[in-house]
C-alpha cells in the first residue's frame, strides 16, 4: 500500500513538474509577436480622417504563466503624477521575473497631454473617461475609447486605471472599486485589488443593484462591464508630479503585481478605512474660490469650508459642509462657475 501511495505521488509530482516547466506561449498583440521573457514597445495609430494620435503601450510577457493585467496612465492628460510614475515603473519591469503579461499603457490621452489641457482632449474637446466604451467609427476621442476598450482591456484577466488630482484639484490620495449587488464575486475581487494596492483609503463606487444596461463611461468601469476584476488609484495633486506621489503610485502598482502573483514580494498587509458613500458639494455662484480647509482633512457637519466672491472681491457666500467625514478631493484654484463640484466629502464609518 505505502509503495502504491509512493508511485501516486511521484506520479503526480512529476506531472506537477512538467506543468509547470512547459514553455509559455507566445502573446500576440497588434500583429506583433512578443516572445516569453521579452517586451515590446509599440505606438498604435488612431485616427477619424481628420485627426490623428498614438497610443503608447509597452508589453511586458513573462517567462512563466500568470494572468494579464492592464496598467492605464493618462487618461486625463494633466494628471502628471500618473504618467510620471508609470515611465519610471516600466525601467523596473523584467519580463524574464514575470508570471504573466503586463499590458502597460503609458499615456492614454497623448493630445491632452501634449497640449496640456484638463480633462479633455483638445482635437474634439471630449473627456475620455466620461465616453467608454467609445465608437469604432466616432471623433478622435470616441476611437480612443474604443481601442482602450477592445486592444487592451478586452486582452486582460485584471484591470487598474491611475487617475491623480487635475490642475484645479488637491486630493487625498485613495484606492477605489466598483461594487454592484448582482456582481459579488466580481465586486469582491475589486475590493482585493484595492486593498492590494496599499493607499489608507478605499472608497466605493457604485453601490447600486447592478450595472446591467448602462454604459461604462468610465475606463475602470468597462472592465466591469466586460466582467473583469478593476480597481483605481487617485494619487498626486494639482497637476504637480511630485516625487512623494510618483513613488506611492509605484509602489502600489508593485503591491498589486505581488497580490495578483505576476511578481516575487511580500503582499501588503494594508487595512484601509472603507468608504462607502461620498457627498459632493457644488457651488451656487461664479466667481472667486477661497478654500478654508485641505485635502485629507476630517470635517464636521457645518463647518466652514470656504467661502466665495463676486468678480469685484464682494462677499457672496460661506460654503459648509453639509456632512462629517474626510475631503477626498477639492477645489484649490480661484475660479469657481455654479453648480462646479467644489469638495468631494467621504463618510467614514
């Protein structure tokens, strides 16, 4: 008996062997054939007849078999923090350590970037992350959207967009995920993510029954509708790429390739607040903005958190905050038009 049990086990630890020495293929992408243990550099044209941009994406395969992940940087141009720090983790990626491939993305949104505009692409003027999952046939923007969507978010088994706080934006840097009631596993595998990453905050998006039947909108979000595991970090402020947020955004970009088992490391040990709601705070008049409080900063319901002007310095009105919690993100530059989101406040439980 014992010698029979022997053979089984052999027998078994053989084939465990075999399996995982056998070779990994090749991953194809954009008619390029990347093999294991290498990477690629590519720069796929988009282009609607009119106007035309490039979307740069490094494929990192891996010498051992794992899952894809997709890293997306820029999506909004301005958000330096992001994109700085995706340049830098790409010198630290060796395909020949990886377990899997790591679709890299290192500016979404070139035209933005280049021209140096908030949110939008200056050839159509159209946010990217507010249009997914695009147009095959669309603007500039909308084919942007599309091949974000099909080329890369389609190829992956994971999925994380890096956002920062834009020019006008202070923000408290935070991880976060979508959590729909009819999705739990999907949902719960997004909340992993965003632990993974190691930021002191997770907030949730969504929190609604279900996301049958509306469209993405947003980049993070297509992966869920496609059903794939996505998280996002919001790291670095006012446009500013600070050393600090570079290198926390790279460490977390480090900490979910250890989660997700692509690379050797020690997982995070991270025990986040959770946020579960959020209430924004708009204003009701245009003219000049003077913030009171900062980004990170707990606030109790009714304190003053600013107060604005008239185009002359006139005293207009005092903005307070209609809940407790913390400010996620904020408004820090003078101009200020109604109804334009001043303060992002989350509940903390």
């Amino acid at each position: 008996m014992l010698t029979r049990t022997l053979f089984f086990l052999l027998t078994f630890l053989t084939v465990l062997f075999n399996v995982a020495a056998a070779p990994v293929n090749p991953f194809v992408f954009h008619n390029q054939t990347i093999k294991a243990g290498t990477k690629q550099q590519l720069l796929l044209p988009i282009t609607d007849g009119k106007d035309s941009t490039v979307l740069p994406v490094t494929v990192f395969h891996g010498a051992k078999k794992g899952p894809v992940l997709g890293v997306v940087a820029g999506v909004h141009g301005y958000e330096y923090p992001p994109i700085v720090a995706v340049q830098q983790f790409a010198q630290t990626l060796d395909p020949t350590q990886l377990s899997g491939t790591v679709l890299l993305v290192h500016v979404a949104n070139v035209p933005g970037f280049l021209g140096r505009r908030l949110n939008v692409n200056p050839l159509d003027e159209k946010n990217l992350n507010r249009i997914f999952p695009g147009k095959a046939d669309g603007s500039i923007t909308e084919r942007m959207a599309w091949m974000l969507s099909n080329d890369i978010i389609a190829r992956c088994h994971y999925f994380v967009d890096v956002h920062a706080g834009d020019a006008n934006e202070n923000l408290r840097p935070y991880a976060g995920y979508y959590n729909y009631f009819d999705a739990p596993k999907l949902s719960e595998q997004g909340r992993q993510m965003a632990v993974a990453l190691g930021f002191p905050y997770v907030v949730q998006f969504g929190n609604e029954p279900t996301l049958a039947g509306q469209p993405a909108r947003y980049c993070s979000r297509e992966a869920i509708v496609r059903g794939i595991p996505a998280a996002d970090i919001e790291c670095g402020r006012l446009g500013m790429a600070e050393a600090e947020n570079v290198t926390l955004i790279k460490q977390a970009l480090h900490n979910l390739l250890v989660h997700l088992r692509i690379t050797e490391g020690t997982p995070s040990t991270n025990h986040p607040y959770l946020i579960k709601q959020r209430t924004s705070v708009e204003s009701e008049h245009t003219g000049f903005f003077y913030p009171e409080v900062k980004a990170g900063e707990f606030i109790a319901k009714g304190r003053k958190l600013g107060h604005i002007t008239d185009l002359f310095g006139n005293p207009v009105a005092d903005v307070v905050a209609p809940v407790q919690g913390v400010v996620l993100y904020m408004s820090s530059t003078p101009p200020v038009s109604k109804g334009q989101e001043l303060f992002s406040i989350g509940h903390i439980e």
